[in-house]
C-alpha cells in the first residue's frame, strides 16, 4: 500500500505526521518503506543521512550511496529513502534535471529489491505532477508495482482559509495524477482549542473532498519542532489510531478525535 502525503503549504504537520504514521506502522511489525521527497528533508536529518539525496546525486552524476537508512522499530522496520536535498542542490536538481531516464532505470532497479508492507511519501507542499523528478518517481512506482493500492493523506491547519484552498488544491492535483488513487484521511493538525470546535470543518473536508477518515489532531508540545532521534518521535494517539484502521483496511467513514 502507498500513502502520500500533501499540503497545500507548509508548517502544517505534514512531514511530521507522515513520519509518525510510518512508525506506528513499523511498531506493529510491519516493514515500512518512507520516501522523503520533501525539500526540507526533516525526516532524512532525524535519520542521520548526511549525503545528498538520490535525484541530486544522479543529477551531478555521481554513483548513487548513502541515500537511505534502515532503522529498526520493535518488530518491524523503516527505511528512509532521502530524494532531494537542501540548498542549492535541490533547486539545481529539481529545476534543472536531465537525467530523467538514469533516474527512472536506478529508481525502479531499487524499488524491485525492495520488501515492504507499506510506502509512505513525504510530498513537497503544493506539489505539481509537470515536474520531472515527481512525475518520474510516480511512473516507476507504477511500472514496479502496477496493482498496488495507492492512497492520499491531506494535511490542513485549522485556519478556515487553509482548508478552503487545501480542498482546491487537491482536487486539481487528483485530476491531473499519473496514478490512480484513493482517498485515504484528512487531517486537521495543530487543534489549540477543543476538538469538538472543529467537527464542522473536518466534515467539509470529507464532504467535499470524500474522505472516509476524517481526523483532529491537537497541538502536541513533545512534538512541536522535534528534533530528536526517530526512535524518540511521540505517536499522537490520533495517528496511532488511524494506523490501527489502516492495518484492519477499514475504510469505514469515521471521524477520529
């Protein structure tokens, strides 16, 4: 199963958040691969992984190394895969990319060796499917894996205008993907006051969008900036349930508080 996540903006929870879910899954015994193509590269820094991502070391035609970490989580295991990089770099690599086809043969090469149960993405915020490194990535995905099902996680902060472009945002980007996706959750991060505040905005987000999981996440001090070891992230009980639906594949409409 691939999970994606998006944002329409940043600071919003989203690499956070994902990382979060692909531990929860790994506690369970599950093998979880994590693809970091976001250009912040946060969970690649939790991970320790110094060398330039996957993308920016073809892209200035070096032998592809180090990109990756493997750390084990109880009974399962994740395995981050560092794509883009910071800097200069990235906006190289990302804006001047050529090599898409060296890119799309190691990227596949790869994902053929790989044995997961689940793949998680960390996306850029207000990702476009017209660039080349996004757009190669999804193909391979495909190529590898042509039957496997793929799901979308939307994250949103509670301002009332974020979620209103959020809800634009994604229905452009679902009508012009490479894949065929479902609708997985929609997620309101950083709740500062009660939860039952915002029952009306996350039920437009399902409404509107048709998620059939619907989720309220407060505002967490033990994670707000974490900077710290993987196997120190905090799981928010609201992520440890949605990890608990997605591992008994129900889909069920809901709303988790």
């Amino acid at each position: 199963m691939r999970i994606a996540f998006h944002a329409y903006k940043g600071g919003v929870g989203k690499s956070t958040l994902s990382l979060m879910l692909a531990k929860a899954l790994a506690e369970k015994g599950k093998k979880v691969l994590f693809i970091d193509r976001d250009m912040m590269n946060w969970s690649s820094q939790l991970a320790k992984i110094d060398e330039d991502g996957l993308l920016v070391q073809i892209a200035f035609g070096k032998e592809p190394k180090n990109f990756y970490k493997e750390i084990k989580i109880k009974d399962g295991s994740l395995k981050i895969v560092k794509i883009f990089s910071s800097g200069v770099n990235f906006y190289k690599a990302f804006t001047e990319f050529t090599k898409t086809q060296e890119f799309y043969n190691f990227y596949e090469n790869f994902l053929r060796r790989e044995d997961f149960d689940y793949m998680i993405l960390d996306n850029p915020v207000f990702l476009t499917w017209d660039s080349n490194p996004i757009k190669y990535e999804t193909m391979a995905f495909k190529q590898v894996f042509p039957n496997e099902k793929a799901y979308v996680v939307l994250i949103s902060d509670i301002l009332p205008f974020s979620i209103n472009d959020s809800i634009i945002y994604l229905r452009r980007i679902s009508a012009e993907a490479p894949l065929d996706w479902k609708l997985l959750a929609g997620i309101i991060n950083m709740a500062i006051e009660e939860k039952e505040r915002y029952i009306e905005s996350i039920k437009k987000l399902m409404k509107e969008l048709g998620f059939p999981k619907g989720v309220i996440v407060k505002f967490y001090d033990s994670v707000f900036q974490f900077h710290g070891k993987i196997e120190d992230l905090p799981i928010v009980p609201e992520i440890k349930t949605l990890a608990e639906r997605i591992l008994n594949n129900d889909m069920k409409e809901e709303i988790i508080l």
